[in-house]
C-alpha cells in the first residue's frame, strides 16, 4: 500500500513540474507587451488624468446602462456639485435674509407708526369694494399661493428648522405631503393668475395719482397724510405687478420641474431650480408686506376682501378718486352719502 502511495505522489509531482515547465516556456514565447496586457488587471481603467479631465466643467464621469435612455449614465457631474453648493448655501441665505428682513421691517414700522387708524373715524356707513367673484378670486390665489410658500421654505429651511424641532420622521413626513400640495396646487394658483389679470388689469395701469402718490409715501409714514388715488393706489398696483410676473416666472418654472425632460439637459432643469428659488424668495417677502398692510396694519383693510364692503371713511381716506366714482355708481343715498348704506347693527 506504502509502494501504491508513493507511486501515485510521483506521478503527481511530474505533472505539476510539467505545466510549470509549459508556463515558463509561454512566457518566453509570448510577446512582452501581449503579457503586459494579459496580466494587468487595471489596462482598461480611466486614468488619472481622464478623471480630473472628466471633472472639468461641462464634463461627466459616465457609466454604461442597458435601458434606452442613455442620460442615466451619468455618475458624477460637477455641475451638479456646484449647484448642490448654491442650493444649501446661497439659495438658503437668499431666503433668509428676504423672509427675515421682511419681518423685520414689519416689525420696525409697526413699532414706530402703528396701526394706520381712519383719522375721521368709521362713518358707519359702507360701501362695496370688491364683489363675490372679485374675493373668490384672490383667495383662490392666496390661499394657494400660501401653501405653495410654505411648502417651498420647508425645502430650503425645513431641515434647520423642523429637523431639532420635531425630528426626522416627521420632518421626512412633512416633506413628503408637502411635495403633493405643492405640485397639485400649482395649478389653482395659475388659474387664479389669469382670473386676476383679467379681472384687474384695467385698475392697475400706472397713471401720473401714482406718482402723485409715490411722493407723499402713500399716506403711510405720517398721520394725516392722504394723497389721492383711484380703486389701486401705486403700491397696490405694485403688488398686483409683482403677483402676475413674479407668479408667471413660477408657473413657467415650475411646469419645467414637473416635467424635467421639457427643460433640456440637467444643467438647463438645475437652471430652472434656482429661477424658481430666487423668486419665490422676493415673492413671499413681499406678500408678507401685504399681508401685514391688509390685515392687522391697517384699520379697515381687511373688510375689503373679508365681507367686500368698506366704511366710507376708510374709502375717502385711502381711495379718494375710486370713492366719489364708486358713489355714484352704486347710486343711492344714506345720511347724505350717496352710494353708501348704513352699516348692519349687532342684533340686540
């Protein structure tokens, strides 16, 4: 059995020392610059200098897919470093520094102007202002218009914010909903663009009472102070205008981020995004200015798009031109005021 053992190891061994014997002699037969390749495992791979080459800009580090759209073989593209660095770093100061420095106007001209009172006190008797089409009209677009806000900050400041507040989850929850609201209602808000632009375009043509109104600051910083205007004075005029552009600009944008493959390339959709950023910024500060103006600002302001009625007074005060038109449009007569009807009493 020992003698079959050994037997059986020889044989072995002299086959073992005959294929090492054919590798040496392939490897002297063989080319140098074919073993070369044959042994490197690495001959294919990019290349130091075609990766920084790659990284230019305009250039792109590109894989290989087997679905038709060959976008997706796209790896890395600087352009999208640079836009990742604009989106977490400029895009958000931009915002803050709009929303905050917004507020704090707000704030600084309320603390040293106050509510804007009606100097001759509420008459008691009111007028209509706005019809039912009108204010369905403006509260389609601000109610919208305030979801879309909210929604939108939350992308650029809802992680700094609602992240220590609240935590991931609810953030990632918050997120996720809000990404439906906010493609949905989009369209509401256009819809309400277009009911605007033709229902008010007429009132917010700029005329010389604007700049009439302009120079004496709209009544705004003095007390007692009431330059003439039509049913828009030139700062609501400016709203208006900043409502319809700035609301068209996100329309626009926004469709192209609804549906990318219109933008072109992805440098052209990362394009889009920062349009969208940058003007929504400038658009909800400016609504904020508005909606302190309309709402605890100014006395009387809110009656105009809450009921649709102001007190005369107010009208008089704010709205001159558009007052004495407005009376004697509406027809009537009260307590010698044509136009204008005694305010409802609270039921005793």
């Amino acid at each position: 059995m020992l003698r079959a053992s050994l037997t059986s190891f020889a044989k072995g061994a002299r086959t073992a020392l005959a294929a090492f014997a054919l590798l040496g002699l392939a490897a002297v037969l063989v080319p140098s610059d074919v073993r070369a390749q044959s042994i490197n495992p690495t001959a294919s791979a990019v290349t130091e200098e075609q990766l920084l080459q790659a990284l230019q800009p305009g250039g792109e580090i590109a894989g290989r897919v087997s679905i038709p759209d060959q976008k997706a073989t796209g790896l890395i593209k600087p352009g999208g470093q640079d836009w990742r660095a604009f989106h977490q770093g400029t895009m958000l100061w931009i915002t803050a520094i709009a929303l905050l420095g917004m507020l704090a106007i707000v704030v600084a001209f309320y603390a040293v102007r106050g509510k804007i009172t009606i100097d001759s006190g509420m008459s008691g008797l009111k007028i209509l202002r706005f019809n039912s089409f009108e204010r369905f009209v403006h509260w389609l677009t601000a109610g919208s218009f305030l979801i879309l806000a909210l929604t939108g900050l939350n992308l650029v400041l809802g992680r700094y914010v609602l992240i220590p507040l609240f935590g991931p989850e609810a953030f990632a929850a918050a997120t996720q909903w809000g990404k439906y609201a906010h493609n949905y209602l989009a369209w509401p808000f256009m819809a309400g663009l277009v009911f605007m632009l033709a229902v008010w375009i007429k009132d917010n043509i700029p005329d010389r009472t604007d700049v009439a109104w302009l120079k004496a600051g709209g009544g705004l910083l003095k007390k007692g102070v009431h330059p003439d205007a039509k049913k828009f004075n030139a700062g609501q005029k400016g709203i208006f205008w900043s409502v319809i552009l700035g609301g068209a600009a996100l329309s626009v944008t926004g469709v192209l981020l609804l549906f990318p493959y219109l933008a072109g390339g992805y440098a052209d959709w990362q394009l889009v995004q920062i349009i969208h950023g940058i003007v929504a910024a400038v658009l909800v500060a400016i609504m904020v200015g508005h909606i302190y103006i309309g709402s605890v600002g100014m006395q009387g302001a809110f009656d105009a798009m809450g009921s649709g009625e102001v007190d005369f007074n107010w009208a008089k005060e704010h709205h001159s031109l558009w007052a004495e038109e407005a009376r004697r449009k509406q027809g009537g007569a009260s307590a010698g005021t044509p136009g204008a009807r005694p305010a409802p009493q609270p039921a005793e």
